[in-house]
C-alpha cells in the first residue's frame, strides 16, 4: 500500500476508535461503487460496536436492492452531535448533497475516495486515484482495522469492485483489483446471484428505452464522438426512468470508431446531467471540470443548467476541442 495512504488509514483508524457517533454518506445519483462501499463499511464499523448511521443521500436504483441490509441506508434528521463523518467515493462536499450538513456538523470528517478529481475536502483524505474503485479502499480500511471480513460485506465490496471497473474491464483494473476480489471470493460471495442481479436483470422497459436511445445516435468528427440524449419525453414513452440509462454510454464506447461518448440525461427542462465516457487519450475529467464536475480519465460527469439542444452545443464544442489536441 502507498505509504501516505497507510499514514492516512491509521490516522483514521484512531479517529474512528475515539469516535461514539459516526454518519456515512456517499454521492448523490448513488452508484455501486458507492452504495457497496456504503454498506460494506457501515457492516464492518457496527462490528467494532459503533453508532454508525448510513444516510440516504438520493434514490437507490433497483439494481442494488438485492445488497445485503440495504434498509440501513435511510433518511436522518439532522443532528449537532456527530463525531465523525465518512464520505465514500464523493469527489466534493457538494456531491453529498444532504449529507453535506452532516459534514459540517462534523468534529471531523474522513475523506475515502479515488477520483483524481477529488479536493481534499476532510481532516484526513484517503484519496488514491490509482485504486478502481472506493470499494478497494474501504476492502483495505476493514483489513487495517482487523475487522473479520465476512460473506455480506465481501458481497457489498465486489459490488463496488465490479460495478466501478465494468466487470473487471475497465483500464483502472489492477493486480491490486484482482487481488482483492479473489479474496472476497475466498469469503463465499455468490458471484452468480451478485452478476444476475447487477448484469442480467434488465427489464423490459430499460431495453426498450435501450433501442429508442440507440436510435437517436449521433455521430461527430468521423465518427469519433457518439452521442445519445434522453429526454423526459422518451422515458415517458417507454415508461422508464432515468436510472435505466445505466449502460447506454459504455455501449456507445464501445462502437470501433468511438474515442468518446456521450450521454445527456435531460433530469428537467434546463438541467441537463452529462455522463462521458472515453476510451483510449482523451482526458474526460478535465472536459467535466469545466462545467464544474469531475471524475476519472475515462469516465466523468457534469450538470449543464441549459437546455439539451445548448447542453449539447456546448459539451460537444469542448469533446472537440479535446480531440483537436
Ligand atoms: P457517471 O457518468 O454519472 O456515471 O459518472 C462517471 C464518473 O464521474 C463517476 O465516478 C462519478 O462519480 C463522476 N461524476 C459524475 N458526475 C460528477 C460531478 N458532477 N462531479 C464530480 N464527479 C462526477
Ligand atoms: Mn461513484
Ligand atoms: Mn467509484
């Protein structure tokens, strides 16, 4: 392990032993990487005997369901007395959205986090851009610890381990990665049920939103730049919701041509979420960055507060821009 994130683990391994009221929360628009490493460090923390709450920071997408005690993620009233905060897989204090005031309230708030994106916003930041996912850090976290790894908090890391490289596919996928999920492997994890659940259980309505996407492909610069946009009107006419656009941005990825693909979710009129995905040079944290988002090199995000047909113009001049370098 990277020897200033040991020095950084043991610091936060003091703090959470001195710590009587802990909250954990994560980024909004949850993902796997983020509600598994939720879960999994919640499990380990209530192991040492410690009052720790798990908050719901936003609407838990179906697929996750399934995650062992996924009830105690849940709504909490705001308190003064929080010992300790932890933030997983969260690249700024804004992307907590409510759990931000939780933060705040906090006498101290640990940063556990991978994206290279990140500001350090903690009294201690275990931020490690090299590791897949937050999920390998909290893995690491619980062993420094010497908490007994059991077979529902292994299910919940290889959730995140999996969810965050693409099934182990992605290029942020290390010796480290495989590593750490042959161990959780060694715990008992039921990969079939965990691969089902996240992989082969797409409803009718998420594939038929699917094919209307795929439809409506556009293609830029020699067909480097793909492009699909979601209108609240398609979800309607498929009676899907935004959360069954998971894939399409990868899927568009992987056409031969494709350097960079785009998705825009229109969440309301003028607030249009981007998901960009590369695959080879492009830097696409650096083109979220702009609009004030963030994330990795190949896989990053952003809000634009403007119409799709402006959000687009506006995205679409900077992919270029980027692949013009
Ligand atoms: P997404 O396209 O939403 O799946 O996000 C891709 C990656 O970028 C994930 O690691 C997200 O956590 C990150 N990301 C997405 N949106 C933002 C944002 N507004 N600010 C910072 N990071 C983001
Ligand atoms: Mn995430
Ligand atoms: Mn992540």
């Amino acid at each position: 392990m990277d020897k200033s994130i040991k020095t950084y683990m043991s610091q936060a391994i003091d703090i959470i032993k001195n710590s009587k009221k802990i909250y954990i929360a994560s980024h909004i628009q949850p993902d796997g990487d983020n509600i598994g490493s939720t879960l999994a460090l919640g499990m380990a923390l209530k192991k040492m005997d410690k009052d720790v709450s798990l908050i719901k920071v936003d609407h838990i997408p179906k697929d996750y369901l399934f995650l062992p005690n996924i009830e105690l993620i849940k709504e909490y009233d705001i308190t003064e007395n929080v010992d300790t905060f932890i933030a997983l897989d969260s690249s700024d204090m804004d992307r907590l959205g409510v759990g931000k005031h939780f933060a705040l309230k906090a006498n101290n708030i640990i940063n556990i986090d991978h994206h290279i994106s990140n500001t350090n916003f903690g009294h201690i930041n275990i931020v490690s851009p090299t590791s897949a996912a937050t999920g390998e850090l909290v893995y690491k976290l619980i062993n420094e610890i010497g908490i007994d790894m059991d077979k529902d908090i292994a299910t919940c890391l290889y959730t995140a381990i999996s969810t965050d490289t693409g099934s182990f596919m992605y290029s942020n996928t290390t010796y480290i990665t495989h590593l750490i999920a042959s161990k959780l492997l060694q715990k008992g994890i039921d990969i079939e049920r965990i691969n089902i659940n996240l992989y082969q259980s797409r409803s009718l309505e998420r594939t038929k939103l699917f094919i209307n996407c795929l439809n409506s492909l556009e293609l830029f610069m020699d067909n480097k730049i793909g492009m699909v946009a979601v209108t609240q009107q398609m979800l309607k006419e498929n009676n899907a919701s935004m959360e069954d656009t998971e894939g399409v941005v990868s899927f568009i990825r992987d056409i031969d041509s494709v350097e960079v693909a785009v998705l825009l979710k229109e969440m309301k009129y003028d607030e249009i979420k981007i998901s960009l995905r590369s695959k080879k040079t492009v830097d696409v944290s650096k083109i979220c960055t702009k609009f004030n988002g963030g994330g990795h090199k190949k896989a990053a995000g952003c809000t634009i507060y403007n119409d799709i047909s402006k959000a687009k113009k506006l995205i679409l001049d900077e992919i270029m821009m980027a692949l013009g370098d």
